[in-house]
C-alpha cells in the first residue's frame, strides 16, 4: 500500500489496512451500527460500502452483502490454514477484510469488514 495514504492513520489502522491484521470480534465501532449512510475507505476515502446493504450477521464484525461498484479488489489468501477472498480496497489496495458465500439473498455475499478501515459518514 502506498505511503502517501498511510500518513493520518493510527496503529490501529495501520495494523489492519497495511499489515493486514483483524481487529477483536464485537469490538469495532461499527459492528453493532445501523445508522443510515455510507462507508468510505478511511485511508483514501474511496465509497465501499452502504449502509443499506449492511447487516447483522453475528459474526462479530461489520457485514455487508453489496460493495459499491468497482470499489474492491479480491485476492486470494491461503494462510491460517483457510481458503478465503481477501477484499482490499481498489484504490489504495488497503486491507478491509473478507468475503464470503453465506450471506442474505439474493447476492449470497458477506463482506466482513473491520470497522477501523471504515469512515462512516450520515446521510
Ligand atoms: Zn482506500
């Protein structure tokens, strides 16, 4: 990721969005949030995600079943013994989380998302 996006970010941040960590479960601003508006990328504030397509999904972070078009790119990520979809962010290919198959219809799609890379503005 390049350095000019990484400038404002905290320890936290950088933990997940350069290093490609995961915040703890249940603890991220955002995993029991359903305000109305949009999530940006809080590195270049690229649109992500909305918040009509979020929801709850137990599961400990913030889930969406719909990214906003063109915004995320996927890659596909072996370690801790898993085969997952990495989604990072398109434009500054921050770390944002993973995607899986076992989400609402009619997409099928759970974007799970740590709240730290996630800017949300209200509507
Ligand atoms: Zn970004």
């Amino acid at each position: 990721m390049d350095k000019k996006w990484q400038t404002h970010l905290t320890d936290a941040q950088k933990h997940v969005c350069v290093d490609g960590g995961t915040e703890y479960p249940f603890t991220g601003e955002y995993n029991d949030f359903f305000e109305s508006g949009d999530y940006y990328c809080v590195c270049c504030n690229a649109l992500l995600f909305k918040s009509e397509d979020k929801f709850q999904s137990g599961c400990g972070w913030p889930a969406f079943s719909f990214s906003e078009k063109e915004s995320i790119r996927y890659l596909r990520d072996s370690s801790h013994g898993m085969e997952r979809i990495e989604v990072r962010c398109k434009q500054c290919d921050a770390h944002l989380g993973h995607v899986f198959n076992d989400g609402p219809p009619p997409t099928g799609t759970r974007y799970c998302i740590n709240s730290v890379c996630l800017d949300f503005k209200a509507k």
